[in-house]
C-alpha cells in the first residue's frame, strides 16, 4: 500500500520544517528566563541528539488530530515540541552502550558518540524534563486544565506503564522469550504508547469530549502497532539488503518480532488490516479526516 499522494507529503514535510524551527527556537539560549543557566555543552548535546532530521511523525499526528477537531494550532504544535523532546531523549537512551550501543542514528554520531556517555545521559535528562516544561510554560496558549491533562498523559504513555515499561519488557525479551500477546503488549507501550498520545493529545487541545478522545486514543493505538509492524519488516528487508556484512547485534534485532513468528506475508495482511480498521475508526468525521487516514496509510507503507 503507498500513499503516492502529493498533496500529503507536502503537508507532512511543511509540517515537520515548522516542528523543526520550533525545535531550533526552543532549543537556543534566549527561551528560559534570563536567570537560568544552561550549560553549554549540555545545549549543545540536546541539539545534536534532537536536530538531525528524524520525521516529526509524532507532532504532525498530534497538530493533524488537533486540527481535525478545532484545536488551537499555535498550542498543537508547541505540544508536538515537547514530544519531540522527548522522543528524541528515548532515542539517545536507547543509542547508549548500556542499551543498543549504537554509533549512528539518523545517519550521523550518535549523541554519545559526539559528545561522551555521560553528556549523552544528560542531554537525554533534560530534553525529558524540558518536555513537561514546554507544556506547562506560560508561552503554551491553553487551559490550566488542558495543560493538566495532556502532562498526566504524557507522563504515563513515556513511564514505566508506557514507553520506558515497554524498553524493560524488551530488554527482558533477550533472556526469556515472550509469546505474541507479549510481544505485542511490549511494543504497544515501547513504541505505540507515544503515538497514540500524540492523537490523543489532538483531542485533550480541542477540549474535546470522551467519545471523541477516546476515538483518537484508539486510532492511534492502532496506527502505533501499524508502525512497529512497518519498523519490524523495514528492518528485515535492511537485513537482507545488507546480507554478509551484517553484525549479530544486527541479527539480533529482527529476533521476538512478529514477523520473525508469522513471516512477512503474514505482517503485509496485517499491517493492511491494521491501517483498514484506523481508516473506519475515523469516517464518522467524513472529509475531514482523509489527512489523518492518509497518515494511516503512509505509516504502513514507510520506507524509512
Ligand atoms: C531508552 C527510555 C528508552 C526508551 C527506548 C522508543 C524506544 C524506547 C527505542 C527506540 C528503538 C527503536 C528504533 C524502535 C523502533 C521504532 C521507533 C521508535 C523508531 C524511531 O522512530 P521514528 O522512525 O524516528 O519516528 P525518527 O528518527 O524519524 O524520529
């Protein structure tokens, strides 16, 4: 299935040139009060591990989400900021020795391999905590109620019940391998917990009701496993493109997948499944959805 629709690519590379410039902005020495101090190497750190390119899927999910039920756009897209943040913190944790020990991501050295472990450490601490900040500041133009809301989401779908929950249940997968309602319990919360409060987060900016909130949720909890599916086969496919030069770390990483269990025949039907059900989940809103149904679509398609 490919999206091939020129319309929304533009869209989403429009969107993730505005998260980026946000991200530039946040990220520069003027935008705490005078009285706080950032170290500079730590900034610097922060930067590199955040401005390097990655595709600003979650904030285009969580501004397209707003949009579709009247939220303010200003204040998606500075929600969409914070996520980011913290994104890219899992990221630079997941690169380091004790995780993945990975030199590369997004084609360029990873933070601790640019800076050292312990700044890497850092600079993922503080892109974590500066995401809380982003929402709360006086500059995020929404309710204190709705700031109330989206920081309890947030902080479940990154902690221990959500994506750093799901990164143990992972790291505990190497010793003892899980069946496939724990694989996909693991990869609901590792991967799927941020992106599903990313629509969710759509909703909790509009202000809008249970019913749609709770729509939202469930559409992004099923384009989140949609994307580790995607993710799964991407990587397979790599592995077999790069046949006789791969490492066993590389080896290692397609192990405790679905489509190690089922095969990729298996993972294509269920990846068009998947994306069937996200598509219905949102046609009570008729045309106004077709941005977010096509996201649907090109998340099951992705190429990188
Ligand atoms: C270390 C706390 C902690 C958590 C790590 C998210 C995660 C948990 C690890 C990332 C490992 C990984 C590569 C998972 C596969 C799915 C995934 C999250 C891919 C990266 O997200 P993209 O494709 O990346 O949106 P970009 O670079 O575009 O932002």
């Amino acid at each position: 299935m490919n999206t091939t629709d020129p319309a929304f690519e533009s869209r989403l590379k429009d969107s993730a040139v505005a998260t980026e410039a946000l991200l530039v902005s946040l990220l520069s020495d003027q935008t705490l009060p005078d009285e706080v101090t950032r170290p500079a190497h730590l900034m610097a750190a922060m930067r590199h591990g955040s401005l390097n390119g990655g595709k600003r899927l979650r904030p285009f999910l969580l501004r397209e989400s707003a949009l579709l039920l009247g939220g303010n756009e200003q204040a998606a897209m500075r929600i969409g900021a914070a996520l980011e943040c913290l994104h890219c913190y899992s990221l630079i944790h997941d690169d380091l020795p004790a995780m993945d020990d990975d030199d590369l991501r997004r084609g360029q050295p990873t933070v601790h391999r640019a800076f050292d472990e312990a700044t890497a450490i850092l600079a993922g601490d503080s892109l974590l905590t500066y995401a809380f900040d982003i929402i709360a500041a006086p500059e995020t133009a929404l309710p204190d109620r709705a700031k109330t809301e989206l920081v309890l989401a947030l902080a479940r779908a990154a902690g221990s019940g959500g994506m750093v929950g799901g990164q143990a249940l992972d790291l505990a997968a190497e010793k003892s391998a899980p069946d496939e309602a724990g694989i996909t319990t693991l990869q609901a919360m590792k991967t799927g917990a941020l992106i599903r409060f990313a629509c969710e987060a759509g909703a909790i900016i509009a202000g809008a009701d249970q019913e749609h909130r709770q729509r939202l949720r469930k559409f992004g909890q099923v384009i989140g496993l949609a994307f580790q599916l995607a993710d799964d086969l991407l990587d397979i496919t790599s592995d077999a493109e790069t046949m006789g030069k791969a490492t066993g770390k590389d080896a290692a990483r397609g192990k405790g997948t679905l489509v190690a269990m089922h095969g990729t025949g298996w993972a294509e039907e269920k990846l068009d499944a998947l994306t069937a059900e996200a598509v219905d989940l949102l046609a009570p809103y008729g045309e106004k959805a077709f941005i977010l149904q096509q996201t649907a679509r090109f998340i099951a398609s992705r190429q990188n």
